[in-house]
C-alpha cells in the first residue's frame, strides 16, 4: 500500500509549482502550500545537475533524514517539494538539516 504523506500526482506537483511559494538555502529549494489534510506531504528531488545517481541518491537520504528531525516542529496540513542543489554533494547531514530548518523558517512555516 502507498503512503499517504508522499507526493506522487502530476495535479499536485503543478498546484505547488503554479503558487510560486518557493524559498532557497544553501542546500535545498523548497516549494511549498497549504493543503486541506490533516497531514503534511512531501516530495524529495534531485536533477541531473546534482550529479550521477549515487549522488542524487545520497542527497535524497540526506533531505529524508533532515525533514525526519525536523518533522515535530512542522504544523501538520503543508505541501512541501524539497529540491537539492549541486552544492548539497559534499556537505553532511547536520548542514543539510540547519539548510532546511533556515528555509522552512524563511518561509514562515515554524518560528
């Protein structure tokens, strides 16, 4: 069975990219909306710009485990696409989580 909290339809990755609700950190690009549940989903992305796929994976593991840690500060019912940046390869896994937590509070979601 497929996991609620997970971005999978085409309709919502292009709900989120047409609000044009993004904030940038040094790791990570986030795109984000409220939505409607009583949960928040969530997509993890890296291009081809960040690199071959045992790169892109990493930085996917990376951007879990960080969203994981910060997942009790988030307020339940946001949409959220992470998106790595090339500069996210050589950092460790502490960076990417103060990377995310700085753009998830740029963006006003957690004080």
């Amino acid at each position: 069975m497929l996991k609620a909290d997970v971005l999978r339809n085409k309709k919502d990755f292009t709900n989120i990219y047409r609000r044009e609700r993004s904030v940038a950190s040094k790791f990570v690009v986030v795109f984000y909306r409220k939505n409607q549940l009583p949960y928040s989903r969530k997509a993890f992305l890296a291009s081809k710009k960040v690199g071959k796929s045992v790169q892109r994976n990493r930085a996917r593991r990376l951007m879990k485990e960080s969203y994981r840690q910060l997942e009790t500060q988030i307020p339940p019912g946001w949409d959220f696409i992470f998106i790595a940046r090339h500069t996210i390869l050589d950092s460790k896994c502490a960076d990417v989580k103060k990377s995310m937590e700085a753009a998830i509070k740029k963006a006003g979601i957690i004080k």
